[in-house]
C-alpha cells in the first residue's frame, strides 16, 4: 500500500477517532473534574475513563513547568520535519515502516492539534493574549489502566499507568513497527551480503 493510502485509510480515520474521543471527554467531565471519583468505571479497579491536562510530554515529564508549552510545540514540528527528510531519502521503503509513518503521523498530528487549540477553549483564559492562550495548551489524556505491579516499580503511582489517549497509543506502535522492521531489514541485509559473498 502506498503511503497515500495509508494517510486516507488509516491516519485520517485515526485521527478523527483521537480528537472525537478528547472532545468527548472534555464536555463529558466538566469542571471541576480533577477530585476524587471524577471519572467513568470502564472496568472495576483495572480501566478508568479520566480527564487530564498534560502539557508535558510521555508519563507527564515536563507538566507544569513554564517551559513545556513550547518546548512540545517544536518538537512535533522537528518530528515532522525529520520524518519528510528520512522519507525523501528512502528510509521507509518497508512496509512496516510505512505503517509506522502513518500512525506517526497521527500521533503526532492528533496531539500537536490539541496543543494549539485546547488553550484557547478554556473559558479561565477567554480575555487573555493570544500568547497566553496558546502557551496554556495542553493534551487531553483520558485512558487509564492499574497494572499489576506498577506500584513496586513506580511507589508513587499506586499501581496507575499515565494516562493516555489514541494519539499516544498510535505513536508507541509505530515505534514498535519500526523496531521491528529495523531488525527485519537487517536480516535481509545480511542475508543478501551472505548471497553475494558466495
């Protein structure tokens, strides 16, 4: 499949899924939706349907500080950036690697749309300046699952993965797909190498 396709089949649907899902969220737990019992019992002690605003990045690095806004306003935009140059220079010629780009591509597209808009829809900043508004974007997390044994590992968590949405979903995938097809197109390479050699 070509990567036009892929972007029409499964980065648009994707996408669409992502920001139907955050805005579901945002006017399902109105505020104040950070306390205790704010959120939708999916599976008893297991998955939970929560709100959060993350302005970080990955497992909340960077939220709450002054500096993540824009930090993680540029760095989609690098990603973006990188992804054009390594795809000019043939380095997604796997199929796997394909898909990859596409749920990449998502991702990244799904969280940097809620870092540009989310500031602006919160009714606290109506009368701020548009520098303002912007520097208060934020992701919309909302799955969150106890995992057994988390809390051993991270004591402060109480055994609760860091939420996440399907943007974030899309993009831990593709980095597994490109893992995978890394290891893949290195063993077809040395199987080649092994061909010519003889």
């Amino acid at each position: 499949m070509t990567l036009p396709k892929l972007l029409l089949f499964l980065t648009l649907p994707l996408y669409v899924l992502d920001q139907v899902t955050k805005f579901w969220t945002i006017s399902t737990f109105q505020p104040p939706w950070i306390e205790p019992g704010a959120s939708i019992v999916v599976v008893d002690n297991f998955f939970y349907l929560v709100r959060v605003h993350n302005q970080g990045v990955a497992f909340g690095f960077g939220n709450g500080t002054s500096w993540a806004p824009i930090v993680f306003l540029l760095v989609p935009l690098i990603a973006l950036t990188l992804i054009r140059i390594f795809w000019k220079k043939g380095a997604f010629n796997h199929p796997l690697s394909m898909i990859a780009v596409a749920l990449l591509l998502c991702g990244i597209f799904g969280n940097l749309t809620d870092r540009l808009a989310q500031g602006f829809l919160l009714e606290e900043f109506k009368d701020a300046s548009f520098w303002q508004r912007l520097s208060e974007g934020y992701v919309v997390d909302f799955l969150s699952f106890k995992l057994p044994l988390y809390d051993k590992i991270v004591p402060s968590s109480g055994g609760w993965w860091p939420a996440f949405n399907v943007a974030d979903s899309c993009i831990c995938v593709a980095a597994f797909l490109l893992f995978i097809g890394g290891i893949r197109e290195e063993a077809q390479n040395k199987k080649l190498q092994a061909k010519s050699a003889e």
